[in-house]
C-alpha cells in the first residue's frame, strides 16, 4: 500500500488520528427519547470502575492502621462484608515472607499460604512484582490476567496496592473489556435501529452515554458514497468528517478496506490496530461489519494481543 504523501493532506490525517484517539467526556451527546423501546441485550455483566477499586483500597489501608492486623484480616476475608463487593475485593500479603494474610475472593484457598511464585494465567509472576513496586514506590499498580469469578472468564486485571509497614494492601479490578459476542450483539442491535429509524440511531449512536455503548464498545458509521462519518461512538465531533484516506498505526488503510468489503459481500469482519477509549493504548481490534443501505455500520472489540 502507499503511504500517505506528506504535506497538507498528511497533516489533516494526523490531526484527525489524534482526534480519533481521544476519549470523549462523559455525557457528551442528547440522551436517546425516552418513548423509544429498548431493544433486547445480553449486555448485562456489572463491571466495577477505578475509581471504586480505589475507593475499597483507602478504606481497607485506613482500617488496617486503626485496628489490630487480626482483626482486619478478619473484615477483609468475610465474603459478606463491607470489603467485598461485586467484583472488588481486598487482598493482603506480607512483604517479606509472602504469606496471604486475607483474601476477600478465595480465603479458604490461599490465605495461609506462600505466594511468592503465584503467577498469572499468563505466566507472569505477579505478587513478585507486587512487592517489587511496595518496596520501591510504596504504592502503584500491576497488570496481569486472572479469573473473574463472575463472568467465569480470564480477563485483563489491574490491582492498585499500598505498602502498610510490612504489609502489602491491594484492591484489583477488571478491566472493563467487551467480548466478541457482546460487539456481535451490538452491531445487530445498531443495525435493527439504523433500519427502522436512521436520523433516531444516528443520533444514538453519537451518544457515548446511549444503550449503544458498553465497556469499549461502541458504533460507527461510514457513508458509502461519500466516506464521511456519520457516527462515531467513541468520538462524535469527528462526525462529518472525510475518512476514506484514514489508516491505523501500521499503515493499513482501514476505511478503504471495510468499505470495498461490505460493497462487495455485505458483511463481514476487518482486524486492524486502534486506540482503545478504556484502556488509552493502541490494540488489536476486529470490527463486525455490515452494510445497512448506503452506509457502513461497525462495532469492534479490542484484544491486547
């Protein structure tokens, strides 16, 4: 493929790569009418945020100093208390020896024991590089794979952790990722919208905080005769704008390819890299795709390999 020509032409791609990238606000948009009947989805798996992993975390560092440790790895291996809530929960481990002293997600399974070499389901040895980041920092963050017990799936983890004097304090949460089925889902929920009403879908669509938006997931909209958006989940102010020319981080002309692939089939699905709204990297993203009139209509989901 060629490369795009430097000069004017490169520099509005550039700008509007770095548009594309951009997370939107929160509630940016008009909210869907409230007269419209939702449409069915599988779309249900609760995901707690952040903000609220950080929120236990504080609590459980504030408790540890004001209570006696046995006391508070008590509170925080009751699986019906305050430090246990959906898909959050506090674990606690010593610095130097390893021993779990409190598990809020599996106390009968590793409290007690060494967990030095726990790895991940990645391979990753994980409270290593826990007590690595106490030792150094005193406080952070680690990534890594793990079971989340309420999807029964390995997904994507992140734990914030603080050192307490010999104690390492961590609160993980799941980093909010939606599935191939779910993006499936998604896309035949657009794509029912966009039949029966394209100027109302349109529009929700263009709403990140509408039924059309779910973890990472989001619609957009492409005409077939003109390569303009006319949605954009992610990103509504790049709506009207001229897309065709527009190629992902390796160079592959992306709007181009998804183009000529539902002009010439219908459907189908494109993998390309891009920028993930959630998680703010560049990833490995497959898009469902499907011709609706003369428009384009897509929803991808993002991979971390």
């Amino acid at each position: 493929m060629n490369s795009i020509r430097f000069g004017r032409t490169a520099l509005v791609l550039a700008g509007l790569m770095s548009a594309f990238f951009t997370p939107p606000a929160a509630g940016q948009g008009e909210q869907p009418s409230s007269a419209q009947t939702p449409l069915p989805t599988t779309l249900t798996v609760p995901r707690s945020s952040p903000e609220q992993a950080r929120e236990m975390l504080n609590k459980a560092v504030v408790y540890l100093r004001e209570h006696p440790a046995e006391k508070a790895y008590a509170a925080f291996n009751n699986q019906k208390g305050r430090f246990v809530k959906d898909d959050l929960y506090v674990f606690v481990f010593d610095l130097d020896t390893g021993i779990m002293h409190a598990h809020g997600g599996s106390p009968e399974g590793l409290v007690g024991m060494n967990v030095l070499d726990l790895r991940d389901a990645s391979g990753k040895l994980l409270i290593r590089e826990m007590v690595e980041v106490a030792k150094t920092k005193g406080s952070g963050s680690v990534d890594y794979v793990w079971l989340n017990r309420k999807t029964n799936h390995l997904e994507s983890k992140t734990s914030l952790l603080q050192r307490v004097g010999s104690n390492v304090v961590a609160v993980g949460y799941y980093i909010p990722r939606g599935a191939p089925e779910e993006a499936r889902d998604l896309l035949d929920r657009a794509v029912v919208a966009l039949r029966a009403n394209p100027k109302e879908a349109l529009k929700e669509f263009n709403n990140p905080a509408s039924r059309f938006t779910h973890y990472d997931l989001y619609v957009f909209v492409v005409g077939l005769n003109d390569g303009k958006f006319y949605a954009m989940g992610a990103n509504p102010s790049l709506v009207g704008m001229d897309v065709k020319d527009l190629k992902d981080p390796t160079g592959k002309p992306i709007i181009r390819d998804m183009m000529t692939i539902v002009k010439e089939k219908g459907s189908g699905i494109y993998d390309y890299v891009w920028r993930n709204p959630v998680t703010n990297k560049a990833e490995p993203k497959h898009s469902y795709i499907e011709r609706v009139d003369d428009y384009l209509i897509g929803v991808g989901y993002y991979t971390k390999s």
